[in-house]
C-alpha cells in the first residue's frame, strides 16, 4: 500500500514537474477558462435573467469544460517518444498509475478552478463570501467525481480515431450526476441557505465519488495494458 | 450465416406479432378513460423502455464476463446488444413525445425517466462510436468492456439525479412494489407485446452477432488473401 502511493505521487510529481516547467497547457486551461465566463456573459439578457439564476449553472458548465480539457491532455502527452510504454514496463502496478495521473489531474482541475472562481465572482457579482468554504466542499467532491472517470476514459480514448472528439462524447453523460448535485447545492449555498439543506445531492456527489474511484482503479489496468 | 439468417427470421416472426399487438390494442382492448385513444401508445413505449435499459445491463455484464474471460462471443454479444439497446431507446424517446403532446401539452419535459432514456441513448451511442474508433479487434472489446460496465454503473446514478431533481412522469403501475394496477385485459396486451419486443430484442441480436462474424470471417479471408498474394509478387521479383 505505502509502495502504491509512493509510486503513484511519483507519477503524479513528473506530471505536474512538466506542467510546470511548459505551462503552456495550464496556461491555456486558465485562458480558455476565462473566455467561457466572458461567452456566458453575452449568452443571456442583463436586462430579463437575472445573474444569480444563472450563476450556478454558469460556473458548472466552465468547469466541466475546464475539466474535459485538461483530461484530454492527461494521456496525450505520454503518447509522445512512446513514454506510455515506459511507464507500463517500469516496476509500478496499474493502481500507481491511475491514482498517480488521477492526482495530477486534480491538481491541473483545481488550479484552474482556483483561478477561475475569482474570475467567476468579479464577473458575475455573485455574493460567494458567506459560504465559501462549503462551496469549496462543493466543487471539490463534484471535481474528485469528474476526474475520477475522465482519467479512466482519458486513458482509453488516447488509441482510438478522434480521440480529442471521443473524450466529450464518452465523458459528459457520466458529468450528469455530478453536475446536477453540483448545481442544486451550489444554487441553495449562493442564495444564502445552509448546505444542510442540500445534504441528499452532497451524498449523491459522494456517493458517486467513491463509486467511481473504486470502479476506476479496478478497470484502469484494462485499459492501459497492449 | 446460418445465425444472421435464423435472425432474420426471428425478427419476421417479431414483427408480424407486432401487428398482432397493434390489432389488440386497437380493437380489443378498451380505451383508457382518461387520457382516450393517447393510451395505445403505451403498449409499444413501455416494453421498448423495458428493454432499451435490460439490454444496457446485458452490455454491462457481458463486459464483466469478458474481462475476466476473454472471450471473443461476449463482446460480440455486447455490441448486438448495445446496438438493439440503441433501436429500443429511439423508440422510447420516439414514442413518449408522440403521447407527451396530447396528454402534456408539450412534446419534451426534462421528466426524469425522459432524461434518463435520452441519456441511455447517448451512452449507447458514445458506445458504438468508441467501437468505430477503436481498429484493433481485441483494444475494441476491452474498451467496449470498461465503457459498458461503467455505464450499468452510472445508470443508476443518473436514476436518482433526475428523480431528485424533478418528475412528472405516471407513476409505475406495473412495475412497482404493489400489485399491478392495471385492468386485466390492458395487462394481457402489454404482457403480449413485452413478449414480441423481447422476441424482437432476440432477433436484432441475432442478426448483428451473425453480422459481425461474417465480418470477421471477411476481414480474415481478405487477410489471407493480401498474404498469398504477397507471396507470389515476391516470388515473381526474386
């Protein structure tokens, strides 16, 4: 066990090393980031909807963006100089593997979420202070749900035809649930109510969670090995 | 060949029965006194419902079952269903508008049971497209494999967002808890035709795995083709 996660951190500290030496695909993540909540702002009437309706489902939809396009590159970039070969025959289990890539993601989503949250509350003026860290907890338990199948597919779809295409399609029928708690809970949070009263779609989320996780570990070596 | 043809035959037999079910629920069967003529439609939207989501949980097992085993006929099983999964599901969601209309007032509502048969059609789908864009035979049937299971998997998520998150459609009155609550003579009808959907299921499966092994078969023959006559343009230039 401790092997599996020193090994998975392993994994998970080459990806973010290169992330942070290019920057270049987190830059990109940030920028295309900012440019959906400004499309969003021209997508509506100022005058008829007012923000807060739709401030929920605004920032889920960025993020679930956000998140298809950092899951895209996940496996991408192993693809180059046949690096995937490398790490399949170096002496880490699957498990390392999945739970390595599967932090690095995390990593990837949460600094994009972390700079888009801001940019989210400038644009659309949305009172977040008063229930910021359960938003967090909201946006982290919906993240965990989003990465934990999109690494899994982002692994797959790498040796198919159209594999930037194949991501989405495959991916966001399973964003669903998530998404749906992701917004009720983020809808009562900005309108002031307690996260209490979301208790059911915060177990969905983590119910949903912990399902996929398991699921994923179990079925990635599946997908990885020739 | 033998089974695509034995499928085509399956799928006659299924049809014919159809017809059989259209005349029963016409002519023999009473109209429901709410919702009128509407109702008949009922007889073709719930076994196809029933059955677009069976066979996504027989694509999920079947993927199971191939994981561990290996073989081939599993995932060819779990492509002919997913692709009857995919007909039963554009029936559902052809079907339900068609009597939304007159008893709804509108053609589309985000109901639950709506959003979770709309959402089994794009897994279906997202299913076979991974197929199509997967060349190597055996990297087909492992993803096919994990995509199918993780799809029995979400189902019942997807079940219990949408419930949560608002419904207006009828109650079960057959498949509930409680005993059904559905006159007898509308139950024969519908039991009738669950039994020709299920026999139709049979039939689409059939033909689609004796499909794919035609396909097999083709694809190996034109392999051994390319290899003999590879042979013999080497020979000619040594």
């Amino acid at each position: 066990m401790g092997d599996t996660l020193r090994h998975a951190w392993t994994i998970a500290r080459k990806d973010l090393l290169l992330e942070f030496r290019t920057r270049t695909a987190v830059l990109s993540a940030v920028v295309f980031t900012a440019l959906v909540l400004t499309v969003f702002n021209f997508g509506r009437d100022p005058t008829a909807v007012a923000t807060i309706d739709l401030a929920p489902s605004i920032l889920w939809v960025t993020f679930s963006f956000a998140a298809i396009l950092a899951l895209n590159r996940a496996f991408q970039l192993e693809l180059e100089n046949e690096a995937l070969e490398g790490l399949l025959v170096s002496p880490i289990s699957r498990t390392s593997l999945y739970l390595g890539k599967l932090v690095a993601n995390l990593m990837f989503v949460g600094v994009v979420e972390c700079v888009a949250l801001p940019l989210f509350v400038l644009f659309f003026d949305v009172p977040v202070w008063r229930a910021l860290a359960p938003l967090i907890a909201v946006i982290a338990l919906a993240t965990v749900g989003f990465v934990a199948v999109g690494t899994l597919f982002s692994a797959m779809v790498i040796r198919t035809r159209f594999a930037e295409l194949m991501l989405p399609v495959l991916l966001l029928p399973f964003f669903i649930p998530p998404l749906t708690g992701a917004v009720q809970a983020t809808a009562r949070l900005l309108d002031g109510r307690p996260l209490s009263e979301a208790a059911g779609w915060l177990r969905l989320l983590a119910g949903y969670d912990v399902a996929f996780l398991v699921l994923a570990t179990l079925l990635f070596p599946h997908t990885v090995d020739e | 060949m033998r089974l695509a043809r034995a499928g085509r035959w399956v799928t006659l037999v299924g049809l014919l029965l159809l017809a059989g079910v259209y005349l029963r629920a016409l002519a023999f069967t009473p109209i429901e006194r709410s919702q009128g003529p509407a109702q008949k439609i009922f007889y073709l939207h719930m076994p196809a419902a029933v059955w677009a989501e069976l066979a996504m949980g027989l694509v999920g097992l079947a993927g199971v079952f191939y994981l561990f085993l290996k073989d081939p006929r599993l995932d060819r099983f779990a492509a002919a269903s997913a692709e009857a999964g995919t007909v039963f599901a554009a029936i559902v969601l052809t079907t339900g508008p068609i009597w939304g209309k007159p008893i709804w007032g509108t053609w589309w509502t985000w109901d639950a049971r709506l959003t979770l048969t709309l959402l089994l059609f794009f897994l279906y789908m997202g299913y076979l497209l991974l197929r199509s864009a997967t060349p190597d035979p055996e990297l087909r049937a492992r993803y096919s494999a994990v995509l199918g299971i993780c799809g029995l998997v979400l189902v019942p998520f997807i079940h219990l967002s949408t419930v949560m998150f608002r419904t207006l459609h009828p109650a079960p009155i057959v498949l509930k808890p409680s005993p059904p609550s559905l006159p007898g003579s509308m139950l024969i009808t519908l039991l009738f035709s669950f039994g020709v959907f299920t026999l139709l299921y049979i039939g689409f499966v059939m033909q689609v795995y004796g499909l794919s092994l035609l396909q097999e078969e083709l694809a190996a023959r034109e392999r051994a083709a390319a290899v003999a006559r590879g042979r013999g343009e080497g020979g000619d230039d040594a």
